[in-house]
C-alpha cells in the first residue's frame, strides 16, 4: 500500500500545512506523490485578519487559496478546491460528497490523511473527517457511478489537531519527518497572516520527535509529526 | 527495533500457543528469535482435566510444564518458567518482579507481547499484563540493580484474549502469519487436553486473515493473528 | 412486553438475514411474528457481484429484493421496502422518517432490532440505527400525526456487526436459536452471491452459542445471536 | 466572564425551567441578566395532555407559549422563540443557525447553558445542544455575516437531563440555588400539565444539595443544580 | 439459573440493605434464598455517630454487627462475617480471598450481587467488587482447593451506588421491588443511625420505579432497584 | 475551602516543581501555604545521570533530596519526604498509606495536588495518585486512628503529566500563573540534571497560557498550568 499517493482532506485551506504538511512533503520527495483536496478556503472561520481589513468574500477566498498554493508548491504536492463554503461546512450536500468520492477514485491513494473525530473549537473538522470517510467507503463500492474504477483499502490516518487533549486524539504512529522539515517551514511561511503559529508548529514538531526517541524511535530523529489510525494495520513484523 | 528477539509474557502455560504462537514461529524463523516466559504453570486455573483425572499439584505442573516446552520446541522459541502460582496469579509478589525485570533485561527484546488491560473471565491475564509492563518500566531505569544493562523503548503489543469484545480489545496490527501456520497448528496439538480450541483458533486464524485482507493486506494472506498497541507506533511511511 | 412481534430496521436488503435471523424465526415460530423494514436494497454498496455482471439499477435492486423476499419467507417474517437509496442512506429525509414512524406505529413491536452504533466499514448502518432510534421516540408523541395511535416503550436491541470489536458492540444478550437454526441457514442460503458469509455466520452462531454456555446458558445450546440492549431491561429475576 | 448575562439554549418550551432554571434566577437577581432561548415550543414531542384533550397544532404551540412565558417572567429572565419545530428539531436548518448565532451575539452571553450530548429518550435535545455549540463557534468567526461584532469565548455548560446516568451526563459544577429556589419552585408551577415534575426537580435540588456538601460546599446550601463543563475553567485558585 | 439463592457481597455492615435489599427479599420470598457476606463491619469507615459517641473499636463493630443480623433477619436473609477490617479493605489477604471462594462454593448462588466498579468517595466499595469478581473465578477452577465441589458461571450484577453518576454506574436491569418494598423499608430502618438515609433510599426506589414503567415495565410498579451487568444475558426471548 | 493550604502528593522529588510548581508559588505568595509530600526520592527510576556518574543509593538519595529541598525553597513551599522506595512504588504498604493520612490530617489542606490517573511511561505516578486518593478518604472518617481530626472534603486536581494524550489527561482548569512564573522556573532551575526540561516545562506552561486566553481568560495570561479535577466543583457562578 506504500507505493502510491497519499491524500489529505483538509477542511479549510490551511489546516492541510500545519497538521500533515511534513508527510506531504515526504510523499512528494520519495517520488509516491501528495494530493490536497480543500473542502473549503476556511473564508469565514479562519481568516479573522482580511476580514478585519475590509476585504470582500471573494478577496478572501482567493487570498486563502493563493496562500494554500504557495504552501503546496512548496511541499511538492497538489491541491484541489472543492469551495464547499465553511463556517459551516455542509454536513449532507450530495454534489460535495459526489465530489470527494471521484477525488479519492481518481487519485487512488495509498494512503488518506484526515482531520480528528471530534473538536470542541471547531464544527468543521470533525465534519470534514467524517464526509472524508464516508467519501472513501463510497469509492469502494462497484455500484457507485463513476467514471473511475472502485478502490481498494487504503489506511486513513488522523492528523493532529491544534488541541490533542481536548479532540480525543491519541498519537497510534510518529512519522520522521527531520529530513523534510525544513519543507514544512517553508510551506508554513506561505501563511502569512499567522506568523505566530510558525513556530508554535515548529514546537510541536520538536516535541513529537523527541517522543519518537522515547518511543524507541532512531536517535536521529528531530522533528515528527503525529497520526491516528482509523482501522488495524496489516504489518509482517511487530515493530 | 525489528531485528532483535520477541519477548512473550504468558500469565499459564498454554496461553503463547494460542495467542502468540504464529508470531513467535515467524520471529524463530526470520532469525530474530523468539522468548516465552510463562509466569505460572497455570496448575490450578486452566487444568480442570487433569485434576479431574485425579493428578496431585506436582503431577499437574510436570504435564503442564511438558506441553509448553514441547509448543515452544515446535514454534521454534526458549521458554522460562517462573512458578510464581496461579489462581490468583500474585499482584505485589517483588520476587516474581524482580524476575522479570531481569529476563527483560537478559533477552534485550525488540518487542514484548502481553495479554490484555481486562478480562472479566480471568483475573490472572490482566494481572500478568500489568506485571509485564512495570517490568519494562523498570528495566529501562538506570538506578534497577541488575547484571544486566538497562533497555531501549521496546514496543508492547497485546495479544487477542479468548473473548475480545468482552475485553476492550480492539485490533492495531493484523500479522500476517501464513507461511507459519502450519508450525502455530503443531504446536497447538501439543496440549493435548485441549483439542476443541485446536479448530477454535485456526478458525480466528482465518477470519482475521480474512480482515487484514479487507483492511488493504496483500490478497494472498489466509492467517492472521491481531494485536493491540501500547505505545505510538514510530514510522516512516503511513502504510 | 414478550408476547408481541419484532421489527427488524436493516439498512440493505441482507443485513437482517445475517444478524438477526434466527430470531425472525423465532418469533415467527412462536406466533409472535417477525417485521422487517428494509430502508434500502442495497443496490450500490452491497451488491458487486451484480454490478460486475453488468446489471443495470433496476435490475440490481430487483434481484437485492427477490433474495430479500426469499429470505424473510423462509424465516417466516414479513418485509417491507422503503427504497430510501443507499451509499449514502439519507441523513434527514422527512419522507423515510415518517415512513419508519408509520411502520412503528403500525406494527406495534414488542421489541425493536437495529444495527450498531458505529461501523468504520459502513456508513449506512449507524446511520440506519440512528434512524431507527428517533423514529421509535417520534412513535411515541401524542403530538406526531399518525392514523395509529401512540406505542408504548418497546426495548431495542442491536445486533451483532460483521466486525463487532471495530464498532463498539459489546454483547449485552445471547439468544439461543438452536431450534431454528436450520431455518435461518435455509434464509442465508437465498442470498446466492455470498455463498462465502453462509459458513462465516454458521461458524458465528456456533462461537455465540459456546460463550452463551460459558455464561451460564443451558449446556444443550449450539447455536446463538449475540444483541446489545440500549435501554435497560425491566425483569422480575436477576438472571 | 462572569458580569455578563447568561443564554440558555432550550430544545423544547418547558426544558429550561426544570434543568437551569435555578441559575436563571440567580444571573437575574445579581443583575446579569438571563436570556432563553427556545429553538421550538416542544408542541409535538411533549405536550401529551394538550393533544389528547383534542387541541389543534397551533393552540397547542399557544399553549406551550404561554406557560413557558409565564416561567420565564417568574424567574426573571428575558425569552425568545424561534418556533423550528420539533420531533425532530431540525438538524441543518440554515435559517435555524443562522438565527441561533445572530441570538448569540446579540446576547454577548458570560455563559451559554445547553442540553446533554446524549440523550437515548429524546431525540431533540442532543441536537439542540449540537446547533448551540456550532453557533458558538460561528459566533466568534470575523467572518461570519452579522450586523453585530463577533463574541469572546464563553464557557459552555451542560445542564441535567432527566436521567443523567443514560445521558453520559457527570456534573462538574454544583452551583448553590439555595436562596432562589422559591423562585424555581414557582416557576416550575407555570407548567400546570405536569405536576409530578415540580416535586420530582424540588427532590433532585435537594440532592444535588446534598452532594454539594458532600463534595466540600457550604453547609448551609439545601438546593443545587448540576452541570458539565464543555471547555476547561480559567481560574486563579483551584477550589 | 435462576431457582438458586443469591449471593450478596457487601464491603461492610449496610450496604447491602440500601442497595440490594429489595432482591434480597424478592429471593427469600419465592424460596430461592439470600446470602450476605460482609467483608468488614465497616467500623472505621462508616461509623461516624458511634465514634463520636466514645465506643471502642469492639463497641463499633458489636453495634455495626447486630444492625446488619436485624435487617438481614427482616430480609429474610443469612449473613456472614468476614471481619477483614475496613478503610482500608484489604487488597491482597490470602486468608480473605480464600474464605469469600468457599462462601461462593457453598452457597453455589444462582446470581452473586457485587458493588460498582469504581467509586471516588469510598476506595472499598470497588475494591470489595473486585475480590467478590475473582473469587467467583476462582471458584470455578477445579484446581482450587475446598471440600466444596466447582461452580457454574452465574451472573454477576453490580447493585447501585450512592452516586451512580460518578461511578460509571449505568443500569441494565431494573427489578421491580414493589411487593417487597415493605420489608426493605424496614430493613432500613433496622440502621439506627442513618434515618436520613431511610427517605433517601425509599426515593430512590420510587424513581427506578417510575424509570421501569418509562422503560416499558409493567404501570403497576412503583419501586424497582437498578443492577449493572457484568457478563451477558443468556435469553430465549429479547424483552 | 480557598483560604487553607495546597497540599501537592508528588511520587518522586521532582515531580512538583515540573508539574504544579506554579500553583505552590501562588499559594505561598498569597499566604495559604503549599506543602509538598515526596513519597519517594525518585532514586531509581529519575536518576539515571547520577547513577551513570557512579553514585551509591545514599548518595543518589541524598542529591535528589537536595535539590528538591532547594526548588520547594525557591517555591515559598514546606516539603516532607516518605522515602518509601520508588521503581516500583509500593503499592499496598500499611505504613506509607499511614503516614499520608496522618499528613494529609495535620495539614488540612484547601486543596490535594495529585498525579494522573493513568501513565504508560511511568508505573508509580497513578500508583502515587491512588495512595493520594485513598489516604485523603481515610483521614475524612471519624474511625480512622490519628492525633488529628478529621478533614472535610477538599478538592482534588490532577495536574498535567508529561504526555497527557497519553495518559488520559483533559484538562479541567487552567490556572494563570503569569505573576509567579519567574519563581517557577527558579525551582526548575534547581533540578541540575534536567537542564532540557527547563525549556520544555517554559513552553509547555506558555501553551497553557495561549490556550487560558483561547477559553475565555485574561489577555494578559502569560503562562499556566493545567489542570483535571476529580470531584465536581461547588461554585455560585458559572464561569
């Protein structure tokens, strides 16, 4: 399953750059490729500052979106925006999961990253992760229309979210990700009205790789980033 | 941490066999090797035939003790015997402790198996994962006198108790035990008073084989054995 | 509250004939009678075989309902279709809702069996579930326009799913259905695709009816169905 | 936070009186201010005797209307009804938030109270808790279209529901009602349909009273309220 | 199972008459018969009144001892004492592990009564529940030494604690009591020192009472007890 | 119960500067007090550079002592040491448990600091939260034996482990600990071996920090600590 492409459904524009952008950036360079699909420019909920400078919706989506192509062409990856409107992001549009499901066929990963089952700051993120997942069980399915052919079943992985203890995140694997981090830094600095989360991601990173060392990790490793898994791991060795 | 050998804590006799036994045959095969150490003989708890049959204490143990050194001949693993008793398996026994801290330590493992965190129908197999685990704690201590030096962070994983869904066992790793099956199969037929759970547990075999093909395995695998993680997986890729 | 029929809400046409059959049957052969509500056919996710073979629509969902006819005539259950669409099933259509209401209502269950309350394999059926429950509560308003007068509060049951320790189902209840064992294996046997899940449900039933043994049942139990209760049982004995 | 008014997000018309009425009193009387906010009149789901004494939909919506007007007088809160409809409450009913959120800033609530997340009984209530949260959080987004200024972040609390133990309801504050628990009293009594409530809420005030002591309160407290906190507490003394 | 007596581990003197009391009477009523073990006379722990007054340990426990006899005796029930000290209960006492497997061996109970799994108000009470739990296990061993022959599997009930909602306490059973209630009124008031607790417990009744009618029990009820299982129901008929 | 001392249960020496140092540098400032109970020296299993440099038990005891006497110094807090032997912590010693009850009566605290619940790294911080919680309802019951009366019910907060996603640690209250940070990081500084955790505990505390402003505190929260509380909250004003 670790030849191909992994795909990260990412609910606002950015989220895809904090939370999965060193593995991104390590598909990329190890040649298996990264596909980013944008539910949404995160235009109402996570652009406080153009809205406080007076831009219009349109000039606010398409500065998210020009900063989540800067970040991805950083990473190496590809982006897809499907401007399913945020804030609320819809919770049963038949067109947006239609979308995302000739998405995941199309790209056919060997891998999908997602947002965490629950976040008490944020409607959207969970609801992304649950339309992500059923988007994926839909690909699978002969009997769903579609120009592609149905997939396998890639593993799905929960990025991090900004407050692990309070979204019932519990780390399953800690991926290396020293050798792109710098990568990640630059993806992040395409974002540039949160300067201060540059280093607040820098951090976590520091600290996610230190676990991996206490984890049994190699003692090389400098910065990590964290992922739950959704369904059992088919492995030929316990390690 | 893959190379090195699996270290198997198993609360009686036979447990390993059924739970663990194809992981052990594949760590003894690919060279890695593979360590049992049985904490009782489980004389009292799991060897209602024998004292039916009228056997005394001694007599029970002996047979008891002859089965399992013959499965692990068969699996191709050592085993050790602490006779620490059975039914109740001691919870604060500092000699059981100091036991297992030690063989930790002498078998340097790069992975250790345990039973589950519950079980509503033997008090004896959480009470030995627990065990197991402190005892990895504290062979990782400097300050823990020993011979021996002190371990890395070995991962932990949880083998599938009888009745999973009773025992909040939920599967992380599905492994892939095919081409040993036939040498898991052998060492189950060497408890002899047992063989209804010969069939039982190459049914599991199957049906987990089964799933980790649904879950994205290769579509040759026929036998598997689940396992439940401890600790954060560390990775490089998210496959 | 035992003398009364039981409905069955599955969310595709085969799902009650795996997981609840032998109940139907039960029921059915003590008079008590057997309803099933499927809500749709399943045409788009459980019906590749069809698909493969180059079905149209139509054709999939006819021959989704033959079998499904079929089956419940060899329990001895009626069934009814709601052709409500599957992959997805519809989060908030009024029309299935009131429809799910109307049969409650209609059929004045004694008890009500639904699916389990998640499944990372399958949208559909939480989602099912979730409409059963509601329907069950709108059932029982005075102020919910219906031409059947109000019921009262019927327990519900869920039944066991294919992976039942990736979907939090905990078995709270084993029904011995050894009498009717060989009915539901008749039902099973309509399903002609899924030749593979006849063998995988029998060996299921005879792992339900050892653990109903194990705890405590009638030691001439071979066979079983494992439930779990969402509201607690009213009784006149702890037993 | 704590100078501000309160908002109490109420599913059906008589919800708050029974759960929060007591705080209610207590913002009002300290000069906060309480705000209600019922997102339907409960006409369908829980307004039995209206229906079986043959009133029509709309005399029964009057009827629910009135009494809950009556309570709120009583217990000096302010209230508003965005008559949605219930069973079921709508679940994405954009004109619902929308109305739910342009409330919330309206408000500028120091606390926001809402239903428990689960409730096997009823349907509406975990989802008007639901539609709370979710407006809380459009309500602080720069981005959301509104003629009023975004809100900080208020704390969330849970209030009781019927039958906390099915509810996955566990308090975490017990406020003291003590000295306006007349006034409670008497507004429970605007409910005139339900009489055996107004003593079945005196005895839970009595014992959350009770429990308050137990837990380190005032020996002189004899009625409290329970609640669940959503978001963690910023306080100065642990107490 | 269920024309055997009940077995009932109370962690000291009272317990078991505020939350078993009910089923006790029930048991020794229809014949089947109520055993009580108290594991300590809860001397230290919940003999506040009698301390105060000046008694002597021995005072203590004589006092602690003839209250349990009078209310046992009103059950209709037979007691024993183990006296293994209270506050704390000891966790690990050979002596007493051993004498509660030869009660449960010679009692040979139809259902065994066990306090909750956890409670942060009293260490004993889950501790108590986790000895009753394993020496049932034990007690099925054939390898276990007694004079008795081995036991079945009889279910396990937890009986209510003083508050279930901080002890993971949900109900799965509700027993109506109303025909015994009398009598567990005045095994209560056999408990001289706790007439607050008389009222508390009577309420309690009434609200499962009407709790079992809500849930579909028969409309004469009006006082029940709520049990927690611990191991599944073995059932012919889903009710 | 706001105005009496803080009373921190830390399993080894330094565990209460890291995790709770901040609240005892509060307490102390505004005159309630802060004492300290080490229940052991940490000698075993937090030592590890001392043992490397050759030191003998004594010697690693001692230097441990050292500077924990010096850090609670700088904290303004008293400190008592049980040296009770750590890695592992004795789980049922009579005396220990003893002695804690006894100080936890002749301190009366306002509030009980303990350890997490669970901790996969670390066997003796729950091990040590138990004890902590056990002894504080034995020295509540008038039976339990000591020179002191007994204490009423103060509140208990779990502070924040080192990996509190993986220790099942949600955090309740945050407390702002901006105007004693300085003194904070002035007893961390006395913990000479650990120079790594200086930076990580300023971080950690600074994260705290953003996320007391993010729920709702001051803006002008610099740095904080995290807190889980155990018993609910009496409170007047939700807030």
């Amino acid at each position: 399953m670790s030849d191909g492409p992994v795909l990260i459904v990412s609910a606002h524009a950015a989220d895809f750059v904090w939370r999965a952008g060193g593995y991104a950036a390590l598909a990329a360079r190890r040649g298996a490729g990264a596909h980013v699909v944008c539910l949404s420019y995160g235009e109402r909920g996570e652009s406080a500052a153009l809205w406080k400078s007076g831009a219009t919706l349109e000039q606010v989506k398409a500065a998210r979106r020009a900063e989540a192509e800067a970040a991805a062409k950083a990473l190496g990856a590809q982006i897809t925006f499907l401007d399913a409107g945020d804030y609320p992001l819809p919770r049963a549009d038949a067109g947006l999961m239609d979308a995302l499901v000739q998405r995941i066929r199309a790209v056919r990963p060997a891998a999908i990253l997602v947002h965490s089952a629950a976040d008490p700051y944020n409607a959207d993120h969970p609801r992304a992760a649950e339309l992500a997942l059923e988007a994926r069980i839909l690909a699978q399915a002969e009997g769903y229309p579609s120009e592609h052919p149905i997939i396998g079943a890639p593993p799905v992985f929960r990025f991090e979210p900004h407050q692990p203890e309070m979204c019932g995140f519990q780390p399953d694997v800690l991926v290396d990700i020293t050798e792109v981090f710098d990568v990640k830094r630059a993806a992040m600095e395409c974002m540039n009205a949160q300067e201060h989360l540059w280093d607040y991601y820098t951090e976590l990173a520091r600290r996610r790789g230190v676990q991996a060392v206490r984890n049994g990790g190699d003692r090389a490793i400098r910065y990590a980033e964290a992922y739950q898994r959704v369904y059992p791991q088919v492995a030929g060795v316990l390690a």
